[in-house]
C-alpha cells in the first residue's frame, strides 16, 4: 500500500486516475500540473492514509471539483477552493478536519485534493467513494449507504464561499449544487460529504490510489517495451478490451452544467462494425447492432491505441485510434442500494445491469 505521493509518482497516477475515470473527473494534465509545483513549491510528499487508521470519531471530508470537464479545461483555476472551502467548512462546524478523502478517483478529481491536502498539511486516505467517476453528487458510496449530504460547502475561484447548512436529500444537493457552481462560471470546488471516521471504514471503496498508481506503471512499462498497454491494463483490472477502431463521429454538447453526447467508433477491419458510446462527463452504455455491451457502474474508458494515453470526454474527436476498456466496478457499486443511483436505469435508459463476465455482485 502506497504511504505517500511524491513528484516520481505523479504521472502514474495521472495515468491511472484518468483511466479509472471513464472519461470524466476532469483533466489530469492540468491537476497533474498543478499537484507538481505544490509538491516542489512544499518541499514534501503528500502522505497517504489508510482508512482503517483514521480514528472513528475523526472528522474527514470528500472533496473535488464540481462542473463540466470541458469548462475546467478552458476555466484556469486560482488554485486553492478546495482549501478555502475546508477552512471555511472547519469554521463553521468548529472542528478541524483530520484527514482529505478524494471524492472520486477518476481523472483530475484524483489529484486536485492532493494539491488541497498540501496546502492544509492534512494526508489523503487511500480510497474514494466511487471507484471511477459519475456525473452527480449522490453517485457515491458514502451518501448511498448512509452519510448524510450536509453541511456541505462550495467555493469558486474568486474567493466566494456558500455553505449548505441542511439540505432534504442528496438528489437535491445535486441540484442546488449544479445550479450554484453554473452561478460560479461552470466549475467549483466541492467538500462533500462530512464524516466521522466510523462512516468512512463503513463505505469507502478502498486502495483505488494504490490501484490508479498500478494502473499507470503498467501503462508506463508497456511504453518502455514499445507494447501497446490496452490488453495489459484490461487484464490488470479484471476487464477486456471491448473494442478497437477510429472513432469517426462525435456529437457533445454543455447542457445544465455536463457534458452530454455520444460517439462512433468503426473497427479497422470492417468500417460497418461500429460501436456506439453515449457519455454524461463520463462514458455509460456500450452498444454494437442494437445490443448493449456494457453499462454503468461498470467502467467504459478510452484510451489511445498505440500508447494507452486515457481519452476524456471534453477530447473526443474524429479520427483518434483508441481501444475501448470495459472494466467491472467494485463491488460496493453493484448492491441493489447502489444500483438505484447508479445503475444505468439511473441516467434514463430502460435496460437493467447485466454484470461484465465473470463480474459477480
């Protein structure tokens, strides 16, 4: 298990984080970026917790960034919401926070609070509450099996704070949530859930740090060996390569603060084989001649062919040569509770969740 993150581990991670995110959680370059200058400008690691060493009656928090991946990417950031939004969530509950938990490791989502947890001198814990990345607040395994969505806190790159002293439901933080950061200029730092170190052994999907920097020196050694990384990484997460091709159409659009849309990708050998892919910052549902291949929570990522660089949705563009990952989710993703919220009939579409081969709930 990992203990610390330091400049030699960042671009694994990077790596890593943006194929466990399915194409959203926002850019890994830019967060990659910002996480390097502070851990040169601190002059130390980043330390690394494990869950079952966060005392129970600790306070930890979730925290990420909020909004469209393609806004982050054009947005420049001041670089420190999330430490305004913690200091000023500390300071209204009059508690201070024991440890950073990351919201989701998928993407940038992955990074940025590691850039926070170097500017409160707090660790991160090793795990998150989603094992990927999902477009909506209430898409996590603490709210799902318990922890309640306030107080919660959001800053913009200003310096405004708003802090949500009650709230009726996750669904609806989500909602006050998405509107405000909209209000804020399409991205905002969140700190989202608060909870008592009890709650977090009790609903964190754990080790998926350890598991993104895995994933990325997989990636890394295959480009050493000049080995196209694809089999390698689908094998490493229990998964399949579920095709391969050019993509040669994409339809996206902003809409309510995500980016929704879908794209086709054609096989090399036989333009008419395609598969067609629809996205809500994230990748959801794989079909091929009318029949799903894959759904959410399972994790659909794209990743370039020849270097296995992951692909977010705000880059999908005509003519990339990708592989197409199909992964199993953790298990904590695949309960009936869990799949209320996140199952594909979640985001609209009348088919159930079929597990991945050999993905048992």
């Amino acid at each position: 298990m990992m203990q610390s993150v330091t400049l030699d581990d960042t671009q694994a991670i990077a790596i890593g984080a943006g194929i466990l995110g399915t194409g959203g959680g926002g850019s890994t370059y830019l967060n990659r970026l910002r996480l390097e200058n502070e851990l040169r400008r601190q002059g130390r690691a980043v330390p690394i917790l494990q869950a079952d060493d966060v005392p129970d009656d600790a306070l930890v928090c979730a925290v990420g960034g909020m909004g469209a991946p393609t806004v982050s990417n054009e947005k420049l950031q001041a670089g420190d919401e999330i430490h305004t939004a913690v200091r000023a969530l500390e300071n209204h509950l009059r508690q201070k926070i024991h440890a950073i938990v990351i919201g989701e490791i998928g993407g940038g989502n992955a990074l940025g609070p590691m850039v926070a947890a170097l500017q409160l001198g707090l660790p991160v814990v090793d795990g998150d509450g989603m094992g990927r990345a999902f477009p909506e607040l209430q898409m996590d395994t603490f709210m799902i099996y318990g922890a309640a969505p306030a107080p919660f806190a959001l800053a913009d790159s200003h310096g405004n704070v708003s802090i949500f002293t009650r709230i009726g439901s996750a669904e609806q933080a989500e909602e006050f949530a998405r509107s405000l950061t909209i209000e804020m200029g399409g991205s905002a730092a969140l700190v989202m859930p608060v909870m008592t170190g009890a709650q977090l052994k009790a609903t964190i999907i754990r080790d998926t740090v350890s598991l993104a920097k895995r994933i990325g020196d997989a990636v890394l050694k295959c480009r050493a060996g000049s080995i196209e990384p694809a089999e390698t990484v689908a094998a490493l997460c229990q998964g399949k390569v579920l095709f391969t091709g050019k993509i040669i159409d994409v339809e996206r659009r902003t809409v309510g603060g995500f980016a929704r849309g879908r794209l086709i990708i054609s096989a090399f050998d036989d333009y008419q084989r395609q598969l067609e892919i629809d996205f809500q910052n994230e990748n959801l549902i794989a079909r091929s001649n009318g029949n799903v291949l894959c759904t959410v929570p399972d994790l659909l990522t794209l990743v370039t062919l020849e270097d296995g660089e992951p692909i977010g949705t705000e880059s999908l563009r005509y003519g990339l040569r990708v592989a197409v990952l199909a992964m199993p989710a953790p298990k904590e993703l695949k309960s009936p509770a869990a799949l209320a919220v996140v199952g594909p009939r979640a985001f609209g579409y009348d088919v159930d969740f079929a597990p991945m081969p050999g993905d048992l709930l």
